[in-house]
C-alpha cells in the first residue's frame, strides 16, 4: 500500500480534479495524507465536502515543523505508515499513469527509492519558466554523469520512497522543495537501490506556484555538489 503525501497552499481549486486522476490513474491501493499550514487554507473545505466520494482514505495532517513546503513534506513522510511513499504536487503537474509502476518496483524489484525522470528517454516536461527546467535539466543529467547516480533528474520531488530507507535517513534540508535532492544524494551514498522511470511534468493550470527559484537554488547546488565530493571520495579509496 501507497501513502501519498500531498502539501498544499490554497489548493482548493485543484484538489478534487487531483483527487480523480487519483481514483482513475492508480490502481494500488492507497492512503492519502494531505499536510497543511493554516486552518483558513482554503483547500480544507472542499476535501471536507468530497472525501466521501472516493474509494481511499484521506487523512488531513496540519504541518508539524513549520510553514512552508519542505515541513509540510518532512510531516508527511513521517506520519506515513505503509510500505511505499510517494510524494506529489496538489498542482496535477505529475502523469500519475506511472504511479502503479514505481510502486512495482518497491514491492517486487526490491527498490528503495523510484525517481520519475523528466530528462531520461522518455521523459518530458511541459512548459514552465524557462530557467526552472533549464537548471534543473543541467543539473539532473550533468550528476548523472559525473557521479552515475541513477536517475537523470535529480532535482523532481516525484519520487517514491520505501518507508524503512526514509525513517533511516535524517533530514537537513531547510530551504524548499530539495529534500527530495538531499534524500537522494544520502541514499545513493549509503548504498540503497535506486532506479529512475520515465515520467512526464505538467506546468500548473490553477493557482499559484510557490517555488522560489533564487532563494532555493544555493540549497540545491548544496546538495549537487556533495554528491560530486562524497562520489569522487568513494572512487579515490
């Protein structure tokens, strides 16, 4: 079974249309966690009247660790209790088609960590600022080959976790949307089993986006060149 940890900010006008390429897209059976800041975060009214009319449960967890994307995350991945956790945008930025795929390879293949690939052959990505997909396609495939990490994007918080590898790992981050960079980087470093499929991005259709490119880039380049050291000192011993 999936938990699905979904942060929001006033999605109210994206959730139910998430919440039914949910119930169309996946097949394995799961939970939903829905972490929030505010109690006026006007997504809450509309999954209080809707709930109901879904086959999976949704639980709404308020953010444990503070405001802001990256605690609503660490609360999710914490309060999770099943055997896979996948972290997705209340955006519909993600083709959820993939989703039963990468929970395969959890279950079955013996993966620790699923990366949906925007830059893998494949993989595609659908408008969005131009800065944005170049610095984090540069980054993905350029770490890629510099350190052999298996995934050509790096830098999606698409990605799926065995819950047992996550409650291993401790988390640093305290800036945005990296800590899914950070959590694999730590990952691969420790030798946990890591694969990438391909997985296609959608630039957002309602509401605003609350991804802050220049505040956050110092904390992913943070984590892009740890990797590059923590390989290139694996490779000298």
């Amino acid at each position: 079974m999936i938990n699905i940890v979904i942060p929001v900010y006033n999605e109210g006008g994206n959730i139910q249309k998430l919440f039914e390429e949910i119930k169309l897209k996946i097949k394995t059976p799961v939970e939903i966690l829905v972490v929030y800041d505010f109690e006026e975060d006007n997504t809450l009214p509309v999954i209080e009247t809707i709930k109901a009319n879904y086959p999976f449960t949704v639980r709404l967890e308020r953010n444990r660790y503070g405001r802001g994307a990256l605690n609503a995350i660490k609360s999710g991945m914490q309060l999770s209790t099943k055997e896979a956790v996948l972290v997705m945008m209340a955006d519909l930025s993600d083709n959820l088609e993939v989703v039963d795929t990468m929970y395969t390879k959890i279950a079955n293949e013996g993966y620790d960590l699923v990366c949906g690939s925007r830059y893998m052959k494949g993989g595609k990505q659908h408008g969005g600022p131009f800065l944005k997909g170049l610095f984090a396609r540069v980054a993905g495939v350029s770490l890629h080959w510099l350190t052999r990490i298996p995934t050509h994007d790096v830098s999606n918080s698409f990605k799926m976790y065995r819950k047992t590898m996550l409650d291993a790992i401790s988390i640093e981050s305290n800036g945005g949307f990296e800590i899914g960079m950070e959590i694999l980087v730590k990952a691969y470093s420790a030798g946990y089993k890591i694969t990438e499929i391909p997985s296609e991005w959608y630039d957002r259709t309602a509401g605003k986006s609350n991804f802050k490119l220049w505040a956050w880039l110092p904390h992913y380049l943070h984590w892009y060149w740890l990797c590059i050291r923590n390989t290139w000192f694996k490779t000298k011993r």
